[in-house]
C-alpha cells in the first residue's frame, strides 16, 4: 500500500445518537450524566458539543469512543452499534495522554502499529507525513518531557489522525494551553478538517472556541444531561477567533447557556 | 575529569589515614592490617586464582536467584495490582515477606536443602521476589489510567496493552524494585555463605569466613574490598545506564 493509498483509504462517518441515557454511581448517589439525549452527526461534520461541567458532554465523547457503555438507548455509527474503542474513532484528550517512554516519532507510530496490511516503512512515512501536517516534522526524534504544551498537543493531533480515522473525538484538547498557541491550533484544525475529511467531535467550555470550530454547536445543561439548543454556525472559513462576526454569535449562544445554568440554580 | 582526580584523592587520602593510624598504633594490627598487607594478599589470592573462583561462585548464585526472582516478581506483582482477589492474598503475603529480613531464611533453607546450592538459590530468590514483587506492584498501580485508555482507542487489546503500554510506564518502578532486590539478593547471600559451608563452590563469604577462622585480617579486610567493589560496579554497570536512559525519556532526576 503506497502512503497516497493510505491517505485515501476513509471516508467520514456518519452518528447516530439515540435516546442514550447514562447513570453514574457515586458515594451521594447516582448522577444522571446523560438523559435520553438524541443527535444525528452527518458525514463530514464538525459538531461542538458546549457546558458547564456535569453536562454529560465528555461522557457523551466516551460513549461514542467506545470506553463507556450507555445504561438505555444506542450509538450507531454508520447504522453499526459501538460496541468497543476502534481505529476508526480516535480520541484527543484533555491531557495529551503521550507515552513518555517513546519519542515523538514513536508515539505516532504506536496506533500505527496495530494497523494491519503496512510494511515498516509505510508506516514511518505515514507518520512522517502527519508530523509534517501538524508542524513537528523536525522533532521526530524529541522526547515528550521536551515539548511544550501546544507541541505536545499537536503530537497527540498527529497520533490521532495516523491511523486515518473516519471520526476524530476531541476532549477539550486546547483548554490547558495559553490562548496564542490555542489560536495557532483553531487554524490547524480547520486546515486539517479541510482536508482530511474526518466527522469530528469537540467538547469543550469554551463557547467563542465552539463558535470559531463547529459547523454546529450543541448546547447542554447539567443535572441531568440534556441538550437544550442547537445553533447552526454560518461563518465562512478560516474562521479567526477575534472576528466581529463570532464574537455575535458566541454572545447568543452564552446567554442561551447561562439561562440554563440560572434556571437549574432557582429550582 | 575533576570529579574523578577529587574522587582519587579522597580514597588516597583515606587510605594514608588508614596506614599512619597503623604506624600509630602498632597494637592495633591484629585488628586492623596495614594497607599494603591487604594489597598484598588481594594479588596473591588473585594470582592463586582463589578470589576470583570466590567471586565467580558467588556471582553464579546471585546471578541465578536475582533472575528467577525477577523473572517471578515482574508478572506476580502485575497479578496483585490487577485483581482485587491476588491483592488480597499474595498482595498482603509478599507485603509481610518482604518484612522480614532475608538473613533469617537462612535457618530455614539449612534444615529443608541442607548445605547445598538449593538453599542458595532459595535464599537469594527469598531475598529478591518480595520486593521486586511489590515495586512491581506499585509502578503499575501508578500508572495513569489515561495511558490505557488511550492505547485502547488505537486498537491496543488487554494483553497488547499491559506489554506494550503498563509495562513500560511503570518502568521507572520496577527498575528501582529491580535494584532494591538486587541489593537484598546481595545481602541475603552474603549472610548466606557465612553461614553456610557448601562442598560444591566456595563464595566470598566463606572466603571471608575463614579469614576470620585463620584470623587472617588481610584476608579478611581483602575480601571485604571486593564485596563492596562488586556492589559497586552492579550499581554503575547494571542500574546507572537504565536509570539514566529513564531521566532522558521521562524527564525527571538532574542531568
């Protein structure tokens, strides 16, 4: 298999969500992390799913990563129930979540590696490639401890997408960096969507983040978890962080959430 | 180049206190030989070839028990930190074996093997299996669930999983479980061969043993000299590049 075949090999996925509700056992009882919450992401689409902490939004990211199971309803992607984490699904996580005892070039071939039918060397050109795409191709050799937080996230960019996956699940992959390499990686991110095709999924708190990367943000309120509201983001792309344009709309959507929020406060 | 003329130095210096404590007090050598009896004998008992037979009998033995130790403690400890029921058995069994000082094996291994290389071997593995078994334990208790996690998400199965990711990320864990054993097997056999006369290879601390019985002190102190020179070299040849390769990767320790 050529590395241009490889590139080639996935097409986005479609998710249905349907009436998946999710309990968590906890020493004050149980928590309903998510209740009957129903989405449909299509092919291609970048959706951000926005709220506070509690909202059942990063379990949502598990369930359809494959770590966590629904109690009721059901995750399909492309009509098939998930059933457990895939190649076909990766994660980014808050944390970047490398290995330290592998080197940059090490980590991004360690999905690799557990993908069948690639010689050695295409799978050094694969991850060659996506170093390249994400910036790093010259820190190929660097040990983790030795990057710093935004390169470290783009190397945990490049492990995900290596292994061409048809949907990337994005975990608040930017909320611990600084807000200019946080900037510099919206505009990567939109590049790379562009380009790759990939169905992604992003949740964040970061409403102005969600606006600036979603075709579509998600709104939902904690206790239990639902989704309350969806916006349709119209913006042409590259979209910038500071624009006029997005900062209207970021505006909408937080009064929307904190509605909500105040709402569930004085019941 | 400088820490090692200050390291010279000082052992030069140490040695001289040595030697003019001896010119001070002549009464004193039959306890203590001069430096250069001791130098004397460790060439004599070289060139006779019996120190370094000395040496390889005990290096055979703790060689083999470290191994078996470790090659037993390494999944044994991986066992405990996985499942609740191993934790609560061999867990608890190994955390009050490890207690108990390898000396007092020995006893034990003399009436069971008899004075054979058994008990040795018994005793040098009594001595590395508990803790390696435990600092086993501890590094893969000790490794963030995130790391599984994510190596689940790129196909990884469990047992993929436990060689290629737990394994390595409790590394710095286990290798200073790995030394701490070593220094116990050390220990253990040390007390080991004192104790115990075997036909079939004479240690070093039978060696030293004798030198006692003869009241041998060159001898004695001789063989002392060796037994720390060995621990020293396990320590720069055995540990020191595995413990430097670690603070590359992971960052951590001084440079």
């Amino acid at each position: 298999m050529t590395l241009s075949e490889e590139l080639q090999a996935a097409s986005p996925a479609k998710l249905s969500i349907e009436e998946v509700s999710k309990n968590f056992r906890t020493e004050r009882g149980s928590v309903l992390a998510l209740d009957k919450v129903s989405l449909q992401i299509a092919e291609g689409d970048f959706v951000c799913l926005v709220g506070p902490s509690g909202c059942g939004k990063s379990t949502l990211l598990n369930i359809i990563a494959g770590l966590e199971f629904p109690d009721e309803g059901i995750v399909l992607m492309d009509g098939n129930e998930i059933r457990e984490p895939g190649r076909d699904r990766m994660v980014m996580f808050q944390e970047s979540a490398l290995f330290p005892w592998l080197n940059v070039l090490g980590n991004v071939l360690f999905g690799l590696k557990l993908k069948p039918n690639l010689t050695y060397s295409e799978r050094k050109d694969v991850a060659r490639f996506y170093l390249k795409l994400v910036g790093l191709e010259k820190f190929t050799t660097a040990n983790i401890h030795e990057l710093s937080g935004g390169m470290k996230q783009r190397v945990a960019l490049a492990r995900a997408l290596a292994p061409n996956p048809r949907v990337l699940l994005m975990d608040e992959p930017f909320s611990a960096l600084d807000a200019l390499t946080r900037e510099q990686l919206y505009g990567d991110i939109q590049k790379i969507w562009a380009e790759r095709k990939k169905t992604i999924v992003f949740v964040t708190h970061n409403v102005r983040e969600a606006v600036c990367l979603g075709n579509r943000v998600v709104l939902f309120s904690p206790h239990p978890g639902r989704i309350r509201e969806e916006f349709e983001i119209d913006l042409p792309r590259p979209r910038d962080i500071n624009s006029v344009e997005l900062a209207s709309y970021s505006t909408r959507i937080t009064r929307a959430l904190k509605g909500y929020v105040h709402a569930e406060e004085s019941e | 180049m400088k820490r090692f003329l200050s390291a010279v130095l000082f052992f030069v210096a140490l040695i001289a206190v040595w030697h003019f404590f001896l010119v001070l007090r002549p009464d004193k050598a039959l306890l203590l030989s001069d430096p250069l009896a001791v130098w004397e004998y460790l060439v004599s008992a070289t060139a006779d070839g019996t120190l370094p037979a000395a040496a390889w009998v005990t290096m055979r033995r703790l060689l083999a028990g470290y191994f078996i130790g470790i090659i037993a403690g390494l999944p044994l400890g991986m066992l405990i930190a996985r499942f609740k029921l191993m934790e609560d058995t061999l867990g608890v069994l190994a955390l009050g074996l490890q207690t108990l000082p390898s000396v007092c094996w020995v006893p034990l291994a003399i009436i069971a093997f008899g004075y054979t290389e058994a008990a040795m071997l018994f005793v040098v593995v009594m001595g590395t299996l508990w803790s390696v078994m435990i600092a086993t334990e501890n590094g893969v208790r000790n490794v963030p669930p995130i790391y599984s996690r994510a190596a689940r998400t790129m196909g990884a199965r469990p047992f993929y999983t436990l060689l290629y990711v737990t394994l390595p990320a409790s590394a710095p864990f286990v290798v200073s479980g790995m030394k701490q054993g070593w220094a116990f097997a050390w220990r253990s056999l040390m007390a080991a061969e004192i104790y115990v006369t075997i036909l079939t290879g004479l240690g070093l601390g039978q060696l030293l043993n004798y030198g006692r019985d003869l009241h041998a002190m060159d001898q004695v102190i001789g063989v002392m000299l060796i037994i720390i020179v060995i621990g020293l070299l396990a320590d720069k040849i055995l540990f020191s590049p595995w413990e430097r390769m670690l603070h590359r990767r992971w960052g951590t320790g001084k440079e």
